[in-house]
C-alpha cells in the first residue's frame, strides 16, 4: 500500500516549470508541471552527468537537461534520441488541486 506525501498545490509549480523537493534521506526530486497541467516528479539528476533536471526547460512531456541538452521524457525518465539512460520516476498524483509523491520507503520498495 502506498502512503502518500502532499506537496503543495498545482499553482505552487509555474506551467512548464519545476520545483524541488527535498525529503530527509532521499535525493532531491523534481516535481514538474506541463503545459496541459500533467505533473509528473523524477529525481532531480540527468542520467548523463548529473545536471539538475529541475533547471532544464520543460516541452511537450520532456525536459531538456540544462548541462547537454539531453531530453529526458517525464513519464518514464528514459533519455530520448540516440542518448541512453534513465532517471528514476517518482509516483505522483493530483487530488483536489493537491500534489502528491509516493512516500520514499514506497518508492525503494517499488524498485
């Protein structure tokens, strides 16, 4: 059973847009809002080199990494075109206007 942790509101994340979130013991994750309002939350690093998805520009249901342009699709996390890698996906959810994330202890389970 998954247990989930409100984060905030759908205006708290501009459209085509991010913002952080950070939980004792996890890596910081990205939770990100599309143009057609879809959220969806990755963890906060490009499968490349690191660089912080977060900061990268949000199109379509990718987003560009800020570092190389790697465009990663929010969905799954899996690196598009010829690049090869993946950033884990966080479980999200809306209700009521309110964001959810699956709990980490949900997420390790789920890997």
């Amino acid at each position: 059973m998954t247990t989930w942790i409100d984060i905030g509101t759908l205006d708290d994340i501009p459209q085509r847009g991010a913002r952080t979130v950070q939980i004792a013991g996890q890596k910081d994750l990205a939770v990100f809002r599309t143009g057609d309002d879809h959220v969806f939350a990755l963890v906060n690093e490009c499968p490349h080199k690191k660089g912080p998805l977060s900061q990268g520009i949000v199109h379509g249901h990718s987003v560009a990494c800020p570092l190389h342009n790697w465009n990663i699709a929010l969905r799954t996390g899996q690196a598009q075109g010829a690049d090869e890698g993946c950033t884990p996906v966080i479980e999200v959810r809306q209700e009521g206007g309110r964001i959810l994330i699956a709990q980490p202890d949900a997420m390790q389970a789920a890997a």
